[in-house]
C-alpha cells in the first residue's frame, strides 16, 4: 500500500511533473481495479444495473465500458479458463516419439526442406 499512498501524495504535491504522473498511475490502477471487479460482479450474476448502482454511473455508461471484455455470469474464472484450453491443447498434441526415431515420408510432415526435381539436381 505504501507505493499507492506515495502516489497519492506526488498527486497532490507542488512537483507538477510528478504530479501528472503519479495521476496517470493512479488512473491506470483504478481502470485495472474497476475491469476486475466489474469482472467478478458479472461472474458472481450482478445485473449491469446492480453495477451502475454501485459505481454511481448509468447502466448505459457501464454496459458500454465493460461489455466487450467482461465474462458474462457462467463465463469460468480466467484461472480455469486458461488450466481448461491448456489442457484442451496438451490433449490434442501429438504423442512423442521414441528418442532417435524418425518421420516417415508418409506421415505428411518434413522434417527439413524438400528438394524438389528443380531444386538440387542438374
């Protein structure tokens, strides 16, 4: 907490470059912060107006911000949505190979480029 409070502190200070700074800061940590929590109100089945309320904007306002990129209420945490593809994805994956053991030609992968009739000969 002590670099937020440094922040707010160099926000309100006379140094008018520090100041600007420590205010984008602060903005950028408050818009991370708000897509969080609007995040978790819509995963835990909060209606876009419960929302408004609670941020004291319209449900105009929020609907418009946050729909885009917020889960809607059966949307998994993004914790198990990563662990699910990852494991969609090692699933899927080829099984490896004896160690020394090659593609055939058939298999329909290369494991080099191929010279072709006018590549490499004459």
């Amino acid at each position: 907490m002590t670099e937020v409070n440094d922040l707010a502190v160099a926000a309100g200070g006379t140094d008018v470059r520090a100041g600007l700074r420590a205010t984008l800061a602060l903005r950028r940590l408050a818009e991370r912060l708000e897509r969080l929590q609007v995040g978790n109100a819509r995963r835990q089945g909060w209606s876009w107006q419960e929302i408004a309320d609670a941020l004291e904007v319209s449900k105009q306002a929020v609907h418009q911000k946050h729909a885009a990129h917020t889960p809607t209420p059966d949307t998994p945490p993004p914790d198990a949505r990563a662990a699910r593809q990852a494991r969609e994805v090692w699933e899927r994956r080829e099984p490896r190979r004896p160690r020394g053991e090659r593609r055939t030609a058939g298999d329909g992968r290369s494991d080099g480029p191929s010279l072709g009739p006018s590549q490499g000969e004459g």
